[in-house]
C-alpha cells in the first residue's frame, strides 16, 4: 500500500514522503491516526504542488536569513567582567550576554538561535548564530578584565616578593631519614 506520510514516523520517514507499508499497518494505524493519506493520483498532484510552493516560502526564509548574516559580517564583541586575580570570570558570559551585547549595537537577534559554551575566563571565543538551517554566522568575542589595572599591579607585587627556598629542609629531612634506615 502506497501513502503520503503527513508526519514523521521513526524509522518509516518524514513528512511529505511517499513509502510503502503493508495493508493493515495502513488501514489500521496510520490513516485512522492521520499520520498518513492514501497516495491516489490527485493526493500525488497536491503534494508535488505543496513542495513547489513551500520551495519558495523556504527560498525566501533562506535569502531573508543570509541578508540578517552578512550584516553581522564586520561584528566583533569586546565584553568586559569582573575577573579574580587568577583570571577566573566572577559568573560567566553566556548567550543571554552575547545577545545583550548584538542589541546594543543595533542587531535584535534572539538568544536562543546562538549558541557557544559559557565563558569563564579571559580570552577570544567564537559565538555562532543560526539564521536558518544553512545559514551561520560567526560572531568574535573577546573577554576582557574590568580591572585589568587592578589585576597587573597584583600580578607584579607577586612577582617583587621574595621567594623563600626551602631546598635546605629537605635535605635535612633526608638526613634524618639516612641514619634511621641503618
């Protein structure tokens, strides 16, 4: 038995495909289910005519979704957090930050079409935007200190402070160890 299935069916196939199935699967699940139609001439007819319009609703999705890309082409985020002395962020910069960002700029783009893992220190990263299924864009986001003057002063107070050697204990721990293993 030919059908069109209106539906994705784990294993069977995907929307708008034509397969085919034995009888009473038809008869019995998937037409009373109505995850399928019969595939007759003119349901045939219909559905080629549906695919030929939703090629250009899709056609026009994509253009729309490549214009809103390349505006985003020149972009670059500089984000500054407030970062401890061993360069660890104090929370993390997320998509939600990322959009925040877009927004001041003047791109509204929705935070849950791009995606990136959570900063959580200093550094460039890349966040990736997703217009549409085969449009991406790459956004460069660099994380900055807040107070980077705040964190090189302690950076080189650090460095001026004497080192203290302890290579003498241990020598005299290993000392002591020598005459009790005799």
């Amino acid at each position: 038995m030919e059908l069109i299935l209106k539906e994705d069916i784990i294993g069977l196939g995907y929307k708008n495909d034509i397969v085919n199935v034995k009888s009473g699967y038809g008869r019995n699940y998937l037409i009373p289910q109505g995850k399928a139609v019969i595939a007759s001439e003119s349901a045939k007819k219909i559905l080629a005519e549906n695919l030929k319009q939703q090629a250009h609703k899709l056609a026009a999705q994509k253009a729309a979704a490549e214009e809103r890309g390349n505006a985003l082409a020149g972009v670059a985020l500089t984000i500054a957090a407030k970062v401890s002395t061993t360069g660890q962020l104090y929370g993390s910069v997320n998509t939600a930050t990322v959009a925040e960002e877009l927004k001041k700029l003047g791109h509204d783009i929705d935070r849950k079409i791009i995606t990136m893992r959570d900063i959580k220190k200093v550094g460039e990263y890349v966040a990736l935007v997703h217009f549409h299924k085969e449009v991406t864009a790459e956004i460069p986001v660099t994380v900055v200190a807040e107070n980077a003057d705040e964190l090189k002063a302690a950076a080189a107070k650090e460095e001026a402070a004497p080192v203290v050697e302890e290579a003498p204990v241990e020598e005299e721990v290993a000392e002591e160890e020598a005459p009790a293993a005799e």
